[in-house]
C-alpha cells in the first residue's frame, strides 16, 4: 500500500534528474575511462622488467641485447638448456632445503608461542611482543661477525643446515606476530568451551585452534619462505660451493663480459619462479598476511 | 616448568570471569583456564631460540667491537676500549657511507611512499580487471633482490642496449649511462621498485578500512573528491603510512643486495651494511667492522624514530 501510493511521485521526480545524471554519468564515465586506462599504464610500466626478462629468456643470445630492442625473436628454449649445463640444480636444492626447513622450524615455534601471547593468559605479554619484534629490526650486520667466526671455529661454515637455523632466527619474530594477530581472532569462547569440556592442550591446540588459524599459519609460512629463499646477504658470505644458495649464484653468475643477457634472464627466471608462482596463488593470504602483521 | 599456584585456575572458574592480567594497549591478552606455566612453556622455545640467534651475537659484537683485531694478525688481539669508534668517527668512509645510507634509505622511502599511495588509491577503485593489476603490483615484491639487481643492471639500465634509454629515446629524451654515472639512482630506482608494492599493500589496506558512511557523508555534504581525500582520507591514512616508512626504512638502512650486485659499492652507494661487509670479509679489521655493526643498530633505531616523527608533523600539519 505504501509503496502504491510513493510509487508515481517517484517516478515523477526520478525522470527529470535520470536525464541530468546521464549526462553527469556520461561524464564520469568518460573520466572514470580516462583513469582505469592510466592505472594500465602505470602498472604495465612498473610490471615490464619482469616480463622483459621472461621474454629475454626465450631469445636467442644475439637477440637479447640489441638497439633497437627485439620485439620479435626467434624464441627459443635454449637458454634454459644452457643453463642447467651450467649445473644450477644444486644450488636450487639448497635453496629449497633452507627455506623449507627453516620454514617449518620456524612456524613449530612461532605457533605455540603466539598462541601462549594471545589466547592464553600471560604475565607482560607486551613486553614479550616488543622484545620479538624488536629483533626483527635488528640488523643482520649486528650479528654477522660473531656468527661467522662462531660457523668457522665450529667448522659449519658452508653448511646448509646453518644457513636453515640461522634463517629460524631472522623470520621468527614476523611469524609469531603475524601468527599473534590471527590467533587473537579466535573467539575466546571456543577454546574456553573446548577447555571446559577438559580438552587437553594439545586437543585444544590441534583440534579447536589451528583449523581455525590454518590460512593465518598458510600467509606466515609463505612469508618466512619468500624471506629465506631471497636472502642474499647471509648465503653470500656463509657459504660458497656445498651449501651455496641461489642467489649468490646467480650473482656471481655473469661477469659482464661477452654475451650472457638470454641466460642471465634465464637463470633468473628460474630463480624467481617457486616465490613469484606462490606469491600469486596465496596472493590473499600474503596480502592479509602483511597487512595484519604490519598493522596489528 | 610451573611455577604459579596451582589453585589459580580453579578460583578463576569460580569466580566467573577472571582479572585481566597485565593488560597492555599493544595486546590485551585474552582470557584463559589453564595455568601460567602452560603458557610460558609455550612460549620459552621461541624465546630461547630468538635469544640465542639474534641476542647473543650482538653483545658479541660489542665486546668485538672493543678489540683491536685483525684476522691476518691474530696474535696481537687485545682489548682497545673505544679505539675502533675513534678510528671510525676519524676517517672519512664512515661519513660518506652514513651519507649514502641516508640518501639511499631516504630517497626510497620518499619515492615508495609517493608511488605507493599513488598504486593504493588507483587499484582501490572498481574497474576491469583489477584483480589482474593488483597481482602485476605486488610482483617486483616477490622478486629475487638478487635477480632484480642483474636484470636491472643489465637488461633495464645497460646504456647501449638497455630498455630505460630506449624508453628515453621514445620520449625524445637523451641516454643516461645510468651504471656508470649514476650508480645512486640505478640502486634508488630498483629499490623503489621492490619497495613499492609492500607500500601499496599496506595502504591499499588502510584505505580499505575506512568507513564507507564517512566518505557519503562528505560527499551529501558537497566535498569535492580532493577535498574529502586531503581532509578525510590522508588524516586516516596516517598511521598506515607511519607503518609502512618504519617497516621500509628499517628494512632499507640495512640494505646489501643491490650495493654488493650493481656498484660494489662505487658512487656514493657504498652503504653502512656494505661498509661493514668490506672491513670484515675483505679487510679483515674485526674489531673495525664490529664497531660499524653497532653503530648500523644505533644509525636504525635513530632513523626509524625520526621517520615517525617527521611523518608524524608532516600529517598533524596537513590536516589543520
């Protein structure tokens, strides 16, 4: 009945501003236009060196550095043959091993302790945060002498189980504040029910906890690992043929003589493909992930 | 392990909701059943752990950094006081790589924020594809340092067959010889490149989470759009920027990768981090290099507290 009754003056009055919001939605179509196309722009630019080297990679040698720039190569999987010839596999490997490994270790960690900081009740939960956090900002170059001569005297320089523990040290403190912002998402309610009902701690935690958590434990994961498998710094000087990583070697990949841009862009390409592939699939994960870790 | 009376969690039960413990603006901890010791045993593995990897080799640094000791003259190690911060203050490569730290982290910073805000406000609104732009943004974050350094050099900024002078030239503009005359720029630029998706993803979110009825109100209230982003959305956006410089500049003062790969430290790029990494690994001056260590921590925190300060004047100032 009331909508009979509104319904002609709202047509009546709707017709008259329908025609001036066309025109005043032609117009901002019009701009609306004129922005999306200069958001392309803007990310094709920032995004073209990665696809210049993808498209670099495919070229043959002599097409990959010419002025003017090739646009149309004779594309070609050879530069990915050159570049396993040139033995990269192992260094891959390691790659893999210390950022897996290290990944692992450092969500078992980062997991109970965040959940001790978040859901369970602790005495000077901020001083713990602070102090967590606070070695994160810590400079890698603060530590580096010690921890080199220490590796030496030990005689575990150029060990890859090293390069892992010592990755445990640089990525936990992200993980347990990232795992901390999750966790105190978890309604306190569940888990009191969970603990009334005597559920012990590790039904509490396995049970109750981490399903709720599991893409919270998902973004810090992939954070830790995109951390450790770039890492440059360490791997460069603690290690140099067994335990070398890959981005020591690929630095040490060129050395700026003759022509080498098609398997430089190769090797790279490679490289950055586990990280880059993982980073897209997780995206909203990583996103969030970030976001809280920064944020919360 | 346990250390707190046992009867604790039972007078809580019985009490009905029991007294927050210690609450703390940054993380008011969440009521609990179980006893403290629980806690602290969940808690002690990650503290020790971080103890020991991070703690330990820094209050050795310090006492190294008192020493006078180099690795090719072991036998002459002895304690020297404050020899080595005498040496480094005296000399000029110190001054120089603090320079360059600070126009390198700088200029980043300033750069990533600019852009990021730019990339925030461009990918929050709707349009085709969006989804698409968004993960070709965040890409240059995932990146390899060590990988972007290399391609940079020698596919972007190489000066005969490179692709920024061929871009150059597009526009009517001359060549740089960008690797040998300006090493600064071609590691501020690739930086900025890698830093800019982590700017635009935390104030992508900070957009995100202002309030919808607030901006309407603004609009029925007939601000135009600058009006409402200056006044509205930029006091708003003010802690995400603050986050987002501390985050960046922390990571940045540090920053190895592209100075180790592009210059090797040439041209006003050789970094505080880079520094050190010459005294120590080539030179072998422990006790020099552990001095430099120090200061890179002092030279970190300095910078972040003063990146929040300024940010902090520059926003109060900007909404008056």
């Amino acid at each position: 009945m009331t909508t009979d009754a509104l319904a002609p003056r709202a047509t009546a009055s709707a017709r008259p501003l329908g025609r001036r919001l066309t025109a005043a939605g032609t117009r901002r179509r019009i701009r609306g236009g004129a922005i999306t196309l200069l958001t392309w722009g803007v990310v094709v630019v920032f995004f073209f060196p990665v696809l210049w080297m993808v498209l670099t990679a495919f070229k043959p040698e002599r097409q990959a550095a010419t002025d003017p720039p090739t646009f149309l190569a004779d594309w070609t999987l050879d530069s990915f043959g050159k570049v396993f010839a040139r033995d990269m596999a192992p260094y891959l490997i390691n790659s893999l091993t210390a950022s897996v490994g290290s990944t692992i270790i450092v969500l078992l960690l980062a997991i109970p302790a965040a959940y001790a900081l978040s859901i369970r009740p602790i005495v000077k939960v901020r001083d713990a945060l602070f102090f967590f956090i606070s070695t994160r900002f810590m400079p890698v170059a603060a530590s580096i002498i010690p921890v080199y001569l220490i590796l030496q005297t030990l005689g575990l320089l150029d060990n890859i189980n090293a390069l892992m523990i010592l990755y445990v040290g640089v990525n936990l403190p992200i993980a347990i504040w990232m795992m901390r912002s999750f966790l105190s998402e978890v309604p306190v309610e569940i888990v009191e029910a969970a603990q009334i009902d005597g559920a012990k701690l590790r039904t509490e935690l396995f049970r109750v906890v981490i399903p709720i958590v599991l893409p919270g434990i998902a973004a810090a994961g992939l954070i830790c690992f995109i951390f450790a498998w770039n890492e440059y710094f360490l791997a460069s000087i603690l290690t140099s043929t067994a335990a070398r990583t890959t981005p020591p070697f690929l630095a040490s990949f060129v050395d700026g003589r003759g022509f080498f841009l098609a398997v430089l862009s190769a090797a790279s390409t490679i490289a950055v493909l586990p990280v880059v592939i993982a980073g897209w699939v997780a995206q909203k994960q990583l996103v969030r992930g970030l976001a809280m870790g920064a944020i919360k | 392990m346990s250390t707190t009376t046992p009867s604790t969690a039972a007078t809580r039960i019985a009490d009905g909701p029991p007294p927050q413990p210690l609450p703390g603006p940054a993380a008011p901890p969440r009521r609990g059943l179980r006893r403290l010791g629980v806690s602290r045993a969940l808690l002690w593995p990650a503290l020790i752990v971080s103890i020991v990897l991070t703690q330990v080799p820094f209050v050795i640094t310090i006492y190294y950094s008192l020493q006078s000791w180099n690795l090719l003259r072991p036998a002459d190690q002895r304690f020297a006081w404050f020899e080595n911060y005498a040496r480094v203050f005296s000399n000029g490569s110190f001054l120089s790589s603090l320079l360059a730290t600070v126009v390198i982290t700088g200029s980043t910073v300033v750069l990533s924020t600019v852009l990021g805000l730019l990339f925030a406000v461009l990918l929050d609104r709707p349009f085709r594809g969006r989804a698409l732009a968004r993960t070709m943004i965040i890409t240059p974050f995932l990146i390899m340092p060590a990988a972007a350094a290399l391609i940079w050099k020698w596919s972007m900024f190489e000066a005969s067959t490179g692709m920024v002078n061929w871009g150059l030239g597009l526009l009517g503009l001359p060549s740089v010889a960008w690797n040998t005359d300006v090493p600064v720029a071609t590691v501020i630029l690739v930086l900025t490149w890698q830093y800019t998706p982590f700017f635009t993803l935390i104030l992508l979110a900070g957009l995100q989470s202002q309030s919808r009825d607030i901006l309407e109100a603004s609009s029925v209230d007939g601000a135009g759009a600058w009006r409402t982003f200056t006044s509205i959305t930029l006091p708003h956006m003010r802690q995400y920027v603050e986050i987002a410089v501390l985050l960046g500049s922390i990571q940045l003062v540090q920053v190895f990768d592209p100075v180790a790969i592009m210059t090797r430290g040439s041209g006003g790029t050789k970094t505080l981090a880079y520094l050190l990494y010459e005294r120590a690994f080539v030179g072998l001056e422990v006790g020099e290099a552990a001095a430099y260590g120090v200061i890179t921590v002092l030279v970190t925190i300095v910078i972040a507290t003063v990146a929040l300060r300024t940010l902090f004047k520059v926003f109060t100032e900007g909404t008056r």
